[in-house]
C-alpha cells in the first residue's frame, strides 16, 4: 500500500499499553504502512508536529492525556482536525465530546485485529483519494458535489444501506 507520491501511508498508534503498541505496529508494518507510536495523547501531539499520518488509532483511557482531550486538542487545530481518528477502548461508550472531527470508528478492547486493518485501510485509502482531489475530510463542511457526480447517483441513492457499499 502506498500513497500518491510512493510513500507508505503513516498509521500513528496511541495507546499507554505498551503491547497493544508493539503488536499494531507489528501487524500494520507487515500490511505496509509506516507506524508510529505514542504512550499518551501528549507524546502524540509532540509527534503530530513532525509527522502527518494518514489515521490515528486511538486509546481513550491514558495517563498524562487521555484519548478525551487529545481529540479537543486535535479539533482545535485546524491542520490536524481532518486527520482520522479511530478509538480503541475498553470503555464500551464514547461521550459525544470525546467524539473526533472525522470519526473513523470504534472498536471495543479485545479488538478483531482483522477489522482494525481493514478500518485502517478504508481510511488511508479516503485520505489518500482527498489528497489527490485537493479536498479536506471533515464532518463540518462537506466538499461541494458536481453537477456531473449528482447525476450519476442513483436516484434511492439515500436508501442504499452501508453493508451494499462496502
């Protein structure tokens, strides 16, 4: 897997479990993407001044900066707030302020490893598609569709259900 420009996409991984970190890291490596790792969403911020990754995994119960308030910071900066956000938790609710300004899902600790991936892989490859169409992923403001792309939807197109697009 790789990006436009030839680079592998960067998953940035922030857990304070150590071996969750590792075993992302691991896994998604041999997927191949570039992984990232940060105890906190502290360590994570300082890193997010250096790298831009495609996704972020995220832990929402941490010390020094739970998944909570990283995500205000993350919202609270435009040139991060588009950056994909999925929460890993053993807490089975998200708060909605806990929420990120692009919400790439949710999975319950113990995860299904496989369907981490293929969340993964949804959303460096939306990033990716975003890139090379000079628009930005958000829930705010959607980018503006084209009379041509409106005509060719289908016209129950609000109907279609998730599990059909997929």
């Amino acid at each position: 897997m790789t990006r436009a420009d030839g680079a592998a996409p960067t998953v940035l991984v922030v857990d304070d479990q150590a071996d969750i970190r590792q075993a992302l890291e691991y896994l998604l490596s041999e997927e191949g993407f570039d992984v990232q790792q940060a105890a906190n969403g502290r360590e994570a911020l300082e890193l997010l001044a250096r790298v831009r990754p495609s996704v972020i995994l995220l832990d929402q119960s941490m010390p020094v900066m739970d998944g909570k308030t990283f995500v205000a910071a993350l919202a609270a900066n435009p040139s991060l707030a588009s950056i994909p956000v999925i929460v890993l938790s053993a807490v089975p609710m998200l708060e909605p302020d806990a929420l990120p300004p692009v919400f790439g899902g949710f999975f319950m600790k113990p995860f299904d490893v496989e369907a981490v991936i293929k969340a993964v892989r949804h959303w460096t490859a939306s990033v990716g598609l975003a890139a090379l169409l000079g628009i930005t992923l958000g829930m705010a403001s959607p980018p503006p569709v084209s009379p041509l792309v409106a005509a060719e939807q289908p016209p129950n197109a609000s109907e279609t259900s998730v599990g059909a697009l997929h």
